[in-house]
C-alpha cells in the first residue's frame, strides 16, 4: 500500500499509535516506587530519631545545662546531712577557683559518688552543689542513656561529656548510675546488655579522657552501689563515694524546718517533737508529711497548719489512708484480736520498741495496724531485740489460733517479716550456732551460684524453722499466761477502734518501761 501510495507522488505519513517512552522516562518511572519507599523510610528514621529523647544521632537537639542562674537549690535546701554536705563542698570550693588547686598541683576529685536509699535527698544534693558553685550543671538520666537503638547510648554519652567540656567549669551529673554501671560479669540484666555494656565503656573512657586542667567534676548518684562495676570505682573515676545517710533526729528537726519555711504554721507547731516521734524516716519523706499536713489544713478550712494536722499526716503516711467499708462483726473481733496480740507480745517482750499505736479502722490493703516505734534512733540490732521481733510478729495470728482456733490468710504479711527476719539472722548476720559465723545467703541471686552447697542450705532452711518456732513457742506461751490482757486490750479495741499508747497500756494493764532500747519503726500489719 505504502508503494502504490508512493507512485502516485502522494505524501504518507505515519505516526506510531503508542508513544515509544524515552530511556531516561523508562528509567525514572521503574526507579520511582523504590525512591518512595526510600524517601519514606527516611521519614520515618527521622521521626524516630526525634522521638529518642533530646539528642537523637547528634542531629537532634544537643544535651543543654541548666543554667546556674536558674537553679534556685543550694546548701540552705539541704538539710541535717552536714557532714556529706563538708565533703562535698570541696567539689564547689575546685569549681570556684580551680586555680589554686592547679597552682598547688593538688588533683580535685574527677568523680563524685553520692550513695544512700532512695528520698535521702542525693539528687538534691546534687543540684545544690551546682547552685553553690555558679557553674552550668548537665543532667542525665542513666535511663536516658540505653535506648532502643544499640550505640545511641555511647554517642550520648560521648555527647555529653562534649557539651560539658565546651561549658566548663562544669557539673555532669548522672543520676540513678546503676541502670548503666551494674557489674559487667552480671548475668542478671536481661536484654539490653551490650548496650549497656558499650554505654557504661564509654563513660569510663570520658572520665579516663579528661585531665586535671579541665574543670569538670562528675557527679552520680545510686542507691545500689553494692551492684556498681568495680571499675567505675577505681582512682580516677568515682573515687570519691559519700554515702548519704537518712537523717538523725537532729537533722529530721532541719529538714522539717526547711520545708515548713514555705508553708503557714501556727505558733503550737512543735517541729522537735515531731522530729522525735520519726525516727527513720527519710527527707523526702519529711518533705510529703509536711505537704499532707497543710493539704489537710485546706481541707479543714484553717488558716494555717497546726500539730494536729502534723499528726494526723503522720498516723496518714505511716498507717495508709481510712477506707470507708464495713467489717462484719466476727471479722473485727478477730482483727481485734490479731493486733492486740502484736501489741501484747510487743509490751511484754523486753527491749521491744514502745507500742504507739492500734488501730482496727481498714486502711489500704490492712485490716488493721499496730504501730510501734523507738524513742531515739538506732542503728544496729541485736539477737534479743531481732527474736522479739519475731514473736512479736507472731503475735497477731498466735492470738487467732488461741482465741479462735483458726488460721486467716490475714497474716502473710507476718508470716513475710517473720521469715525474712530469720533467714536474714541466720544467713547473713551469723547469729546462728550451726552455721557459725559465715555469710550463706548472698544479698541478691542464688546461693548455689556463689557456690554455697545444697547441704548448707539445707541446714540454713532448718535453722531458719527452728528459730521461728522457737519464737512462736514464746508467743504463744505469753499470749496463753496473759490471755486476761489480751482480752480486756481487744474488749477496748472493739469499743474504741483506735488506741493510742496510754490507752493501750491501761487496757493491758501494764506500765510502760521507758527502757532506752530504740530502734527504727515498724508497723504490724493485717491484711
Ligand atoms: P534521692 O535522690 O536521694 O532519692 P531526692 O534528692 O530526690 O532524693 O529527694 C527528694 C526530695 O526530698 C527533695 O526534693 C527534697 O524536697 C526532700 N529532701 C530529701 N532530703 C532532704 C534534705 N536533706 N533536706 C531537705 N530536703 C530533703
Ligand atoms: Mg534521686
Ligand atoms: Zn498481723
């Protein structure tokens, strides 16, 4: 056709029905689909990076310090730990004027660790040893360190310690260090391992880094330090440890102080008294009393807080808050008579800490309570004293079974102490014969793993049950002798709900030995 069409000088012309795709077109519309995902992966790493806390890959935001003007915590806020307080002043008197140091040749301390239970006021410390020394303070969580993603944590780190170097005179201070600095060789930490491994190495490795000329001082806080690398407590790194202690009674007076400083209180307000009556209780502790006690003030309408707001916080903190339910008839007679018998055992026992309290009003998980606390501070416990613990513990279901001739699972929390306290007197505090005065019981894991034999805890199992028993025969034959105390202490209990400690030692017909025999407070509980 196309010939004939030619001979007839006529012009054709053709155009392909489909348009043939340029090569680049080809190329760019199969590339396509892969550069949408690419591009939306990228997306997505972004957003997770920036979702990994401040720093993210070093993209995100850098680690800022606060700013040493905005800290408004110094030396003042702390309160009744003078002598850690001493010790950590060096650290503000380097940062001030690290001159003289560098002029003498002394080397400052590099690492600071601050240990003790948890509410003694170590991040508090912390922070005012910053406010003391004017000097920007970087803070870091350990938990913030092991992310999701392995090597953040050690770029983080790596991070940090930049910020501080380029800031300083500075303060690092990594709090809760146990999350990361846990013994290496630890087979407890599950998951995350190499992570923290690699974070904890790159810590040490900043701390082995930097010289006596750069004035940085790293502080942490653990309440753990028994877990604590030993590396990290090498010269050079933390080698410097306080341990922060819960405060005495003098210090517990301060404390209290400090924060009543903020708060309305009426002239009757006795803080000594106060400090007096809680022994072993830590700062932060003081420090929710004192907000529970004007909370109740708001809510009674009064102008400000008075003792009996302070009180009635304590007896809240210490007891747990009054649940309004009520207790069939046979059921409080018998938590009747279960507190009476801690309470009873608890006045009979020699060396036992004063009974303050009784109580058969429903509080949290309890029934009811029996609170009794020392008159001064203690610091340790001997075998008598930890034996009268026992039967004191005891007591509440040994009164059930006398009386009732029942057993309520309204003691396990008894039967808890009570066993605790043996295995820990047996196995750890050498204060029983047959094991002698070895450590069995390793603090945390299995005793088989510290190679401790089957034999010896079988012995240790055995001891533990004679020694309890042993405690039980107590109460029980004391409870028995004394059945008309516990009787007439329970007939009051019922009537009145809750006793306080005149009232309790006339029921029980008893004088109250103020034997100078303290100790830290405890609370018998039914549940
Ligand atoms: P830790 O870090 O040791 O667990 P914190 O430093 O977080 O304890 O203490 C918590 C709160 O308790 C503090 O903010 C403070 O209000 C109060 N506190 C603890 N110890 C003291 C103290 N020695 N003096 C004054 N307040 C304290
Ligand atoms: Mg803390
Ligand atoms: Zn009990």
């Amino acid at each position: 056709m196309l010939g004939e069409l030619e001979q007839n000088n006529a012009t054709a012309r053709a155009t392909p029905l489909v348009d043939e795709r340029g090569v680049l077109t080809n190329l760019l519309i199969s590339v396509a689909p892969i550069a949408l995902l690419v591009l939306f992966y990228l997306w997505l790493f972004k957003k997770q990076s920036g979702m990994l806390g401040m720093g993210g890959f070093g993209a995100g935001k850098k680690f800022q310090p606060v700013d040493p003007e905005k800290i408004r915590v110094t030396f003042k806020d702390v309160a009744g730990i003078d002598e850690v307080e001493a010790e950590i002043s060096e650290v503000v008197d380097f940062l001030k004027d690290p001159k003289r140091y560098q002029a003498i040749g002394a080397k400052p301390p590099k690492g600071v660790l601050l240990s003790g239970p948890p509410g003694t006021g170590k991040t508090l410390l912390a922070r005012a040893t910053a406010g003391e020394a004017r000097v920007p303070f970087f803070h870091a969580s350990s938990s913030e360190f092991v992310e999701m993603v392995v090597g953040v944590g050690a770029s983080r780190v790596r991070e940090l310690f930049q910020a501080a170097r380029t800031a300083a005179p500075s303060i690092i201070f990594i709090d809760e260090i146990d999350a990361i600095g846990r013994k290496r060789s630890s087979s407890l930490a599950v998951g995350g391992h190499d992570e923290r491994e690699q974070t904890l190495n790159q810590i040490l490795t900043e701390m082995d880094g930097f010289s006596s000329s750069e004035e940085i001082v790293v502080l942490a806080a653990t309440n753990r330090p028994d877990v604590l690398d030993p590396a990290l407590l090498r010269p050079g790194r933390f080698d410097r440890s306080i341990t922060v202690h819960a405060p005495d009674q003098v210090g517990r007076a301060q404390i209290l102080r400090v924060h009543t400083a903020s708060v309305k209180t009426s002239p009757d307000v006795d803080l000594d008294a106060l400090s007096r009556i809680t022994p072993g209780m830590t700062g932060a502790e003081l420090a929710n009393l004192v907000n529970e006690a004007a909370l109740l003030a708001v809510k009674r309408s009064r102008p400000a807080v008075t003792q009996r707001e302070l009180l009635d916080a304590l007896e809240k903190v210490r007891l747990g808050t009054v649940r309004n339910v009520i207790m069939p008839a046979e059921e409080r007679k018998r938590t009747a008579y279960h507190e009476s018998g801690h309470a009873l055992l608890g006045m009979l026992e020699p060396g036992a800490d004063p009974v303050r309290k009784i109580s058969i009003i429903p509080r949290g998980r309890a029934l009811g309570v029996t609170l009794s606390t020392s008159d001064t501070d203690r610091y340790g416990y001997d075998e008598n004293y930890l034996k009268g613990r026992i039967v004191g513990a005891r007591g509440g279901m040994t009164a059930e079974d006398l009386v009732f001739g029942v057993v309520t699972t309204g003691a396990e929390s008894d039967l808890q102490t009570s066993t605790h306290l043996a295995r820990m007197m047996v196995g750890r505090w050498g204060m029983s014969k047959r094991i002698g005065p070895v450590q069995v019981l390793p603090e945390e894991g299995d005793p088989r793993a510290a190679g401790v034999s089957e034999g010896m805890l079988d012995t240790v199992a055995k001891e533990v049950r004679a020694l309890v028993e042993q405690c039980h025969q107590r109460a029980f034959e004391l409870l028995q002798e004394n059945r008309w105390r516990l009787d007439s202490l329970a007939e009051r209990l019922l009537e009145k709900e809750t006793l306080d400690d005149q009232e309790i030692y006339e029921a029980a017909g008893l004088h109250r030995t103020t034997a100078p025999d303290p100790a830290t407070p405890r609370v018998n509980s039914q549940q």
